[in-house]
C-alpha cells in the first residue's frame, strides 16, 4: 500500500510543480499504463487545487 502512496506522491508533486510554473498556459498530458489510476489522481488534483 505504501509504495501507491509514493507513486501518487511523486505524480501529484509533479502537477503542483506544473500548475506553478506554467499557470495555466499549457496543457498536461498524464499518459501510462491502463487502470494505474491517472484519472484518479488527475480528479483529485483538480478538486484539491
């Protein structure tokens, strides 16, 4: 279970780290492997920023 929480750990300061460096000027794409939960963490991220 721990080694989920550092991956959503690592993605999710990742996307902080884009939301402040490019302020809305441009996309992120969030590609891997099928059913890893990019959808959730990405809707979680949305809901927290």
């Amino acid at each position: 279970m721990s080694d989920i929480r550092i991956f959503k750990r690592k993605i999710y300061d990742r996307m902080l780290q884009w939301k402040q460096e490019r302020d809305g000027k441009t996309a992120l794409l969030v590609k891997g492997a099928r059913r890893v939960g990019k959808s959730t963490i990405v809707e979680e991220f949305a809901r927290q920023e």
